[in-house]
C-alpha cells in the first residue's frame, strides 16, 4: 500500500502570524511653545491693544518680553500599525510597521508681556535729625499681560523597526510625523497701571507723602483662534512580552517608551520651531 500526504503545516502557520498591531499610549507631555505678531494679539483680545507707549522705548524700539513657560500635561495616543512582509515573520531578526497615530496630544502655549517704567525724581527730603537728603522717586509701571492656551489633537504616520517579536524583550525605534490641531482655545488678558514711591526715609518718623496715583487693573478672558503645527519625532521604546507559551499573552506587550522631537508651530505671519519630548507607558497586542 503505498499513499500521499499533503501537509499544510507551513500555510497554518502563515495564517497565525501577526499582521497588525494596535497600541494605547498613556504619558506626559511638556507644552508646546510659540509666539503670535502684535497684530494677532490685538485681534485676538479686543479691548487689549497695545499702546505705543508700552512699544516704543527710549531708543525707539518695541519693549516686549517674550515669556517661554513650560508645562507638563497628560496625553493619550492609540496606534494602529500594519506589519511589513507579516508572511515572512519567521526566522527574521527585525520587525519592520508602518503606523498610524490618533489621540490626544501636547498643550499649546504662547505668552507675552508689554510694558514701559517711568523713574523720576519728584521731591527731595531733608531729615531734621541729620540733615540727609532723601531723594523720592516716582515710579510708574504699565504691563499689558497676554496667554494663549489650547489643548490638541494629533494624528500622523510614522514608520518603524524593532527587534525579533520573538525575543522576551524588543527595542523599537522610526520616525514619526505627527500634525498637531488645536481645541478649546482661550486667551487671557490683563492689565496692570501701578505707581509706587521709592526711597523714602524708614526712621519711623511716619512721613505723610501723598499717592499721586492708584494702583489699576483689570483682566478678561477670549475664546479664540485655533493654531496649527507639527512635531517630527523619534521614538524609541522597550517592551517585554507578558508570556513565552499563552497564544493570547504572547502576542501582548507592556513597554515605555520616550520619544524626542521637534515641534513646529504656523501662525500665519510667525514659524516657532523648539524642543518637544513626550514620555509614557503603552500596552500593545498583534493579531
């Protein structure tokens, strides 16, 4: 008797192998930081315009103080990637995806300060117990304060390489190009008229000396404009498999993963690119 057998061992296996991954991203995420022309400004906070005497100083140039803060805030990222070549996967030592990103991401920030210092000598006293003279200034401070804040969504594509999927521990790494959109938008604005005298004598002689001027402010907040940008990245990412022999477990991952970058911020007549880096913890699964 003699018979044939066909076996379809190795086309089983191909139909078990991963073809896609999905991922979940939970971190943190400092700020992203730009600037706005004083036009945008302006615009954007009705009521608030710069006057020009808090541009223009003695030397006949705009006193402005840009202010870059950063922040910390939380982001939230899901991941879908499709696996290059799924069906030669066995015996291969890298595992190359292409990726797709959707989620949550870095806080948007901008903030500025105007403002003009008048010092003047107004008065000169002359102490009736040593016959020093004092020397009283007066000086007057007006500070126009502007911040934008805007959370923001980002999705993009990268593409990615990573160690044997076999291996108990992977290190995966790429590039990533995220574009970034703004959400629930707000400027606030405030302004401060203040005016204090220096160098008045302490010799609890309790001198009387007449406030020329009372302290002024006031403060309003905009819903405003939505900004646009994006962030060019590298990941890079350690994750361990949470079993060698489960079917399920071992197609699941836990990783961490840092992922520096360039953040570039358009607001029409102003390109701000700086330093951007997001960190956290992610879970994955290949099917």
């Amino acid at each position: 008797m003699s018979g044939i057998v066909f076996s379809q061992q190795g086309d089983s296996l191909n139909t078990k192998n991963p073809r896609f991954i999905v991922k979940m991203t939970h971190g943190m995420a400092n700020s992203v930081v730009f600037d706005f022309t004083r036009s945008q400004w302006d615009k954007m906070t009705p009521g608030f315009e710069i006057p020009d005497s808090l541009t223009t100083g003695f030397n006949g140039v705009e006193i402005k103080d840009n202010i870059h803060t950063t922040s910390s805030n939380q982001y939230y990222l899901f991941s879908f990637s499709l696996i290059n070549g799924a069906a030669k996967q066995p015996g291969r030592k890298f595992l190359a995806t292409t990726t797709f990103h959707l989620g949550y991401g870095p806080e948007l920030r901008a903030e500025n300060r105007w403002y003009h210092e008048d010092r003047e000598i107004i008065d000169t006293l002359t102490s009736s117990q040593n016959g020093q003279e004092y020397y009283v200034y007066g000086n007057r401070n007006q500070t126009i304060a502007k911040r934008y804040t805007s959370k923001s969504i980002v999705f993009g594509v990268g593409e990615h390489i990573a160690t044997n999927p076999n291996r108990l521990f992977q290190f995966e790494t790429g590039f990533d190009l995220l574009c970034m959109l703004s959400i629930v938008s707000e400027v606030r604005a405030s302004y401060l008229d203040s005016y204090l005298l220096e160098g008045l004598p302490n010799e609890g002689q309790g001198y009387a000396y007449p406030q020329p001027l009372l302290n002024e402010t006031k403060a309003q907040t905009f819903s405003n404009k939505l900004t646009s940008g994006v962030i060019m990245r590298v990941p890079l990412e350690m994750s361990f498999k949470l079993s060698r022999k489960s079917p399920v477990a071992s197609r699941m991952r836990l990783g961490a993963e840092l992922n520096p970058g360039l953040a570039t911020v358009f607001t029409g007549g102003l390109i701000t690119t700086n330093f951007n880096i997001t960190g956290g913890m992610n879970f994955r699964f290949a099917f």
